[in-house]
C-alpha cells in the first residue's frame, strides 16, 4: 500500500478498539516495546507500567494454563499462534484474554518482533472465568472449564471448536483459502467397553485424541471431543489431498497403537473411522454445513468399511 505516512499507521493502531502489543524478539525476556490505548483500556495497565516487561506478568499466580505452554512452543517455533489465556487486570479482576500472536521478520527472515492482538473474549464465550479457574483447581463449578476444555482428553468442546471455526471461517473466506475439516470415530467403542470396562475405554479415548491432536500440530489447527469416542478436528488452509493424507495417517497411528481389541469385526485392534472434507468457504456455505459434511463423509466410511471418506 503506498501514499500512507507513518503517522496514519500510527493513528491507525493507535485507534483500533482491540489491543495491540508489541514485543521484543530479541531479547530473551521479551519485553513490551509498545501497547496502543485499547490494550490499556483491556488491562487498566498504563503503558508505562508495562513497557519493558513481559506480559506474563498479566498472569499473576494462575500460570497451569493449557494456552500458555502452546503459546511457548509457538514462540520457540517462530509461528503464529492463537491462545485463549485467564488474565487479570490491574485492579485484580480476572478475563478471557483471547489473543493471536504473529511474529514480524526481517529481511533476512529472522524473527525481530512479536505482535499481539488481543480482546475480551468473555462476552463471547459466555464461561466467568473465575469459575473456570475454581474448576481446574479442583473446587466447585466442574462444569464451567467443561464448556471450553475437555476433561477427558484436554482437546476443547464443540461448542469451542464452533466458535473459533466461525472465527477462521471468515478469514479463509477473505483469503480464499480452503479449510478442512475431520470426523474421527472410535469404532465399536461400546464392545471394547463391554469387555475392558469404562476406565480402559476412557484411557483408549484419551490415546486416541493423542493421536489426532499429534496428527494436527500447527497452531491454527482445532481439534475437539463430541462426546464418547468421537472426535472433531478442523484445519485451516489445507485442501482435499492434504486433508485425506493426514486423515489416513490417523488411521494409521491408531492402528499402531496396537490397543488388543477381540471383539472388532474391524482389526482385533482399536481402529478409528475417518469423514474428510475440505472447502474454500462460499458465501452461501457455513461452518454448520461443513461439520455436518464431515459427518455424512464418515457414516460413509463406517458404512463402506474402508475407514476414510472424503
Ligand atoms: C506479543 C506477545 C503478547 C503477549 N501478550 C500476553 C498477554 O496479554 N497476556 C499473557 O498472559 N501473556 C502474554 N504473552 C505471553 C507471555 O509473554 C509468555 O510468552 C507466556 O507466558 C509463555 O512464557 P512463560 O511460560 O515463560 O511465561 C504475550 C507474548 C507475546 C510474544
């Protein structure tokens, strides 16, 4: 974009209701260089008080989040990253930081920069974050975290996964690019329980999810858990043959796991179905109808036998 002075980029930031954070790459510590006047108003920090320090500080003493050590491996790995982290402003009161972390190169292509993005994602999601806090450290409200994470697996929910499939479908839209999305199933989970008894068929699920999460493991990708032994996962900018190669290699891993399973007519082994599709999002589509494609594309495999569909 030519014909913009370095003041509009300014007023630009300056004038954006979401914050805006700017840190140091370079400098092991990562400290604050610049926040604009929306990432006071979120935190009620001044930018005094936060320039030259790392924001972690926001944290205060609630630090087991899931968020913060994928936001680490993202940092460390010089991607992009999307973190929904508990944050406490400065007269105490705790919120849903909901922030998109990108790092800036230079011409070289070394990360000089990280840029956040950040907002109240409270609103939103409807989850008080003080609950969600009570639940993981093991007090009242079990059901609060629940709606975001899974307790059984540590993937998110569905209702989580919609909202931020909603999020990326829009930009997909924008950028044009494909989003793909996988139903994965457990089969015949109920005789494997029958046999194993539930504690052996929840461990199984959470081996499972291992497996689909190890399958998907840059930081735009989303995989959640339905309920029981079905999963949901999806994939920005990924198209068909990439979403099917992958949906075949969890197949693969958890054939691998060579978890003993005499009842499946399917292996002797636990095995998973695989649904696959992917789209560039169209104007007339919606998130809605693609998870719904994804099923369809795996009561297909379930049916054909052959494990995948796309
Ligand atoms: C640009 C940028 C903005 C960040 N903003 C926040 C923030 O608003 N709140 C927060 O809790 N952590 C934030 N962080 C994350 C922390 O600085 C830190 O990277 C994270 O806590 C993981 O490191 P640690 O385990 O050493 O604390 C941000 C990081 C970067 C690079």
């Amino acid at each position: 974009m030519t014909g913009f002075d370095a003041s509009i980029y300014r007023r630009l930031v300056e004038s954006s209701p979401d914050g805006v954070a700017l840190v140091d790459a370079q400098n092991p510590e990562q400290p604050v260089l610049y926040v604009n006047p929306g990432f006071q108003a979120l935190t009620g920090y001044s930018a005094a008080e936060l320039i030259g320090r790392n924001l972690r500080l926001l944290q205060g003493d609630d630090r087991e989040q899931d968020g913060r050590h994928r936001l680490r491996e993202a940092l460390a790995k010089g991607e992009s990253c999307r973190v929904l982290l508990r944050n406490y402003r400065k007269d105490g009161r705790v919120f849903w930081n909901e922030m998109t972390i990108l790092p800036l190169l230079d011409p070289q292509g070394r990360v000089t920069h990280h840029v956040g993005h950040h907002r109240d994602a409270g609103e939103r999601l409807h989850i008080d974050p003080k609950l969600a806090r009570d639940s993981l450290s093991g007090a009242h409200q079990p059901t609060a975290v629940a709606i975001r994470d899974d307790r059984l697996t540590g993937l998110f929910t569905l209702p989580y996964l919609e909202e931020l499939l909603k999020r990326d479908w829009s930009v997909a839209q924008r950028e044009k690019r494909s989003i793909a999305v996988f139903a994965i199933d457990i089969d015949a989970l109920d005789l494997y329980n029958a046999t194993f008894g539930r504690a052996a068929g929840d461990s199984t699920i959470r081996r499972v999810a291992h497996v689909v999460s190890g399958c998907l493991r840059r930081s735009s990708d989303v995989a959640a858990r339905i309920d029981g032994g079905s999963l949901i996962a999806f994939a920005p900018g990924l198209n068909v043959e990439q979403a099917l190669r992958i949906g075949q290699q969890m197949a693969e891993r958890v054939r691998e796991l060579r978890i003993h399973h005499p009842r499946s007519a399917v292996l002797r082994y636990i095995s998973v179905s695989v649904g696959v599709c992917a789209a560039v999002p169209e104007s007339s589509d919606s998130p809605a109808n693609l998870l719904q494609k994804s099923q369809q594309q795996l009561q297909i495999a379930k049916k054909s036998g052959r494990n995948q569909a796309a």
